[in-house]
C-alpha cells in the first residue's frame, strides 16, 4: 500500500487486498496519514483482487471517522474491480461511498508506507 499527499488530498494506492487479516494495519496507517488540512481521502481499488466482510468494515469505520472530524474529510473509492465493485453493490454499501472510476494523474511520487499491510 501507497500513501501519497498532495495538498488536501490524501491518495492511497496499491491495496492488493483488504480483509479481517490486514483492516487493524490499514486504518491504522491511514489514520496516521491523516495531518492537519487533509480534507479528502482517495482510495484506488484498481489493484484490489480481494475484500472481505473485515475489509467493508474498515471502509465503514474510515468513513465514520471521516464524517465525524471538524474538518468534514470526505471519502472517495475510485476504480474498483469487478469483485470489490459486485460486493459493494451486493452489500447495498455502494450507496454509501462516492465511488467513481477515472485514472489518477499527476500525483506526486509516492511515500511507501512505513509498515506494510500484511496480505491475507
């Protein structure tokens, strides 16, 4: 998983999977990545093969948090695959995301992230 930040956006890409197995250590990296002026969190699915129950979980409580800081961070996933988009929709958890498909440009060169999120 990558973590980049260009001014108020924070871009995360490079998230393989995303379940019960590694949800504590991806929150918790994207929290850590959550400084003073962040008003948006992007999360590119355009690498995910795989998301669980645990994973949907981590969304929810990103966004919970998201929603409830001062500063109203908001949320997008962009680029889903075909599973993570089909579970999305079947979880009726589509409605809850701004979800958009598009290609990130121009985006700063990454900060890998200091810890790794173990892959199931």
């Amino acid at each position: 998983m990558t973590i980049h930040r260009q001014n108020e956006i924070l871009s995360i890409t490079g998230v393989k999977e995303l379940g019960l197995a590694n949800r504590d250590a991806f929150c918790t990296e994207v929290r850590a990545a959550l400084p003073a002026g962040i008003r948006h969190i992007v999360i590119d699915f355009s690498e995910t093969d795989y998301i669980d129950c645990g994973g949907l979980g981590a969304l929810m409580m990103l966004r919970k948090a998201a929603r409830n800081c001062e500063r109203g961070i908001s949320l997008r996933l962009v680029n889903p695959t075909p599973p993570v988009r089909h579970l999305l929709n079947l979880t009726k958890m589509a409605s809850l995301f701004s979800i958009e498909d598009f290609v990130i440009t121009n985006a700063p060169a990454p900060r890998e992230s200091t810890s790794a999120v173990p892959a199931i």
